[in-house]
C-alpha cells in the first residue's frame, strides 16, 4: 500500500509530525504533563492519523521505525524544553506490542534516553490495554523490565478492550488511563457515573493512579474531579498541538 511504500520517505523528508495533547492535575487544572502523538502530513494524501497509520505499521513490522523516531524527537524536544528552564514534569509515548516482538525496545529507548541526556523519569510509556493478552509471557516481562529500570508504564484506553480486569492482575502498570468512551454518554445515561467511580475506586485499591481521556465539558471536569480521578485529558483542555504552541503555554505557567 501507498503508506508502507512512502513510509521511509516519510520519516526522511520530514512528514512525520510529533503533537503535544496536555495533562492537566484535576485538583489545580495545572499542566503536569503530556502525550505524544503522531501525525502523519502527507504532500499528497494530506493529514493522515494514527488510527489509520499505525495498524497498517504493525502489520508490514514496520511500527518500531515509527516509534523510535517519535521517541527521538520527544527527547529532542524534552531537551529543548528543559534548556530554557521550562518546567515538564514527563512526556508519554505511545508503543505498539509489536514494537516489542520486532525489537528490545528497553535497550533502544535507554541508547535514546542516554544520547538526549533525558533521565528516566521524564518518560512514560503507554501501551494500549487492548495490546494485551494475559498469555503473553513475554510482552509482561518487557513490561516488568521497562519498569525495573525506572520508566513508568500507563495502561491506555482502559475499558476498550475485552479482558481489561485480568489485564490489571497480570501486568504492573503505574496509571489507568480511563478509556474516553467511558463520557461518551455522561449527560444522558445515569450508570456513567457509576461506572466512573467504581473504575476510579477499583484502580485506587490496586494502587494505581487514574488518567481520564475525552474530557470535554466543565460538567464532567467536576464530576471526575469530585471522585477523586486525579489527571485529565481532553479537548476542554486542549486538544494535541505542535510543540510551537505549548511553548508559550509552559512560559506563562512558570
Ligand atoms: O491522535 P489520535 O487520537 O488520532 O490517535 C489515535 C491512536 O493512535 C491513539 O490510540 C494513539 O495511542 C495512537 N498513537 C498516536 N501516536 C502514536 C505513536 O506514535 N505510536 C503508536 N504506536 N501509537 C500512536
Ligand atoms: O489512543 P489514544 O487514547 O492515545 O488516542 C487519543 C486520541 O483521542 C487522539 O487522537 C486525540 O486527538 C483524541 N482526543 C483527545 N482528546 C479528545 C477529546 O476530548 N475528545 C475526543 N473526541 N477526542 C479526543
Ligand atoms: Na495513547
Ligand atoms: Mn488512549
């Protein structure tokens, strides 16, 4: 297909755009942090996302290139940050499970990390929680030594997939992060709430911190805030933008 034959030629020339979404502290609406996400501005197609990329990625093992280069540029733009003084607490990227199968990713993110002068800790990975299996041995090893070595592990889309309550039995994660479809139906449909504050006291028994994704009004900003769901994402607060823009932001917080 036209993305698997132009993907190097993407990475090259440049196509490949990392974007910021903000995290916010619910208590304060602070910044503590963001996510990275890959765009994909093609000359011919145009702006191409993720959810159409990445799976076509995966399957052409081509997904640990896309990555480590998102991870590269993270670490470029963490050191930019970090040099005018500005204050960022971490940065999350996105892996695939099959970054894992293609490559030993905790010795190719360290060799990052290190030629950056990036510590660990302002690195946070996330791994879709539909990427995993209870039988996978191997991808919850990988999981056991990324954390072992000091960079915390987010479990995204929590909720999204079909064996999410094993899932937190079988892998060590630091944070939840509450799948946005969970809002989906906050204003019409009573049992969200429920629903929300039985996730967000079940994730607190195990000892987990809880992100909530999606967020998009001032209604369920005080909801989430009131059961204790202690960081935020959504186009409430802003939606994912280059880091051009989250410069500015940064300095005024200061
Ligand atoms: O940004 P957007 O909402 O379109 O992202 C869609 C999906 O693609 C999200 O689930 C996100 O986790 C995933 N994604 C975004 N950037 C990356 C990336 O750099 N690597 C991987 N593996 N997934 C990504
Ligand atoms: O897979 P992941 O959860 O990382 O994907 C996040 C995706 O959701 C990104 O593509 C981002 O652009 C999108 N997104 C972020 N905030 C909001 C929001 O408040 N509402 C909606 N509908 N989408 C959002
Ligand atoms: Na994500
Ligand atoms: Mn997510």
């Amino acid at each position: 297909t036209y993305l698997v034959t132009h993907f190097y030629e993407a990475l090259e020339k440049g196509w490949i755009e990392v974007y910021y979404q903000p995290e916010v502290r619910a208590l304060t609406r602070e910044i503590c942090g963001f996510e990275a996400l890959a765009r994909w501005r093609d000359p011919e197609r145009g702006l191409i996302s993720p959810g159409v990329f990445v799976p076509v990625l995966e399957d052409a093992h081509l997904i640990d290139r896309l990555d480590l280069y998102v991870l590269q540029r993270v670490c470029e733009d963490l050191q930019h940050i970090r040099r005018e003084g500005l204050d960022v607490t971490h940065i999350s990227v996105n892996l695939s499970r099959v970054d894992f199968q293609l490559n030993d990713m905790l010795q190719e993110v360290e060799i990052i990390c290190r030629a950056h002068g990036v510590p660990r800790e302002f690195l946070h990975i996330e791994i879709t929680e539909s990427a995993l299996n209870e039988n996978d041995a191997f991808l919850k090893q990988e999981i056991a030594r990324l954390r072992a070595q000091g960079f915390e592990l987010w479990m995204d889309d929590f909720g999204s997939g079909y064996s999410s309550l094993n899932n937190l039995k079988d892998f060590q994660f630091d944070m939840l992060k509450i799948d946005m479809a969970f809002l989906r139906d906050f204003e019409t449909k009573p049992q969200s709430r429920v629903i929300l504050s039985a996730v967000v006291d079940m994730a607190k028994k195990l000892g987990l911190h809880t992100l909530a994704e999606g967020v998009e009004t001032e209604e369920q900003y005080a909801f989430l805030k009131s059961i204790g769901c202690e960081v935020l994402q959504g186009y409430l607060f802003s939606p994912p933008v280059p880091l051009a823009e989250i410069l500015p932001i940064l300095r005024r917080e200061e």
